[in-house]
C-alpha cells in the first residue's frame, strides 16, 4: 500500500509538497474509517494542522507517515 501511495503522490501535483488533505481526503488515500485517522492523530503518528476551524494534513506528510511506519515495527503510545 505504501508503494502504491508513494507513486501516486509523485505523479500528482508536479511533486509539489504544500499540498494540504481535508479529513475525508486523508482516509479515502489511505483507505481507513475516521476514527482511525483520529486515532493515528492521538497517537502522533500523522500531524493534524488547524485552518480556520478545518483540520487538514499535509499530503507529504501523510505519504512519508504511511511509508515509514509500514517499515517499521514498533509500538505506538497515545500522547498524554
């Protein structure tokens, strides 16, 4: 899946990295439920910025979040 997210993010935009995701954008790419991404939020494994009351993330971000969790094996902690 990281693979896959990876190519995808090269081909769009012309590489461009101030590309920002809504909420909806960021579990329909990374195929995963609300709650999930919510709770990968807690967990500090993706970064959650504020706009004007909209939550967004930053589609590198999220690709290089993807990508290097899916090759690493540890245990993940929510933040206090």
């Amino acid at each position: 899946m990281a693979n896959a997210i990876k190519t995808d993010t090269n081909s769009t935009n012309g590489g461009n990295d101030a590309v920002f995701l809504t909420v909806n954008e960021v579990c329909k790419l990374l195929r995963i439920t609300r709650p999930t991404l919510r709770r990968w939020t807690d967990y500090d494994l993706l970064e959650a910025y504020k706009f004007g009351g909209k939550v967004l993330y930053c589609r590198k971000e999220v690709v290089d979040s993807v990508y290097l969790t899916s090759t690493k094996n540890k245990s993940y902690k929510r933040k206090p």
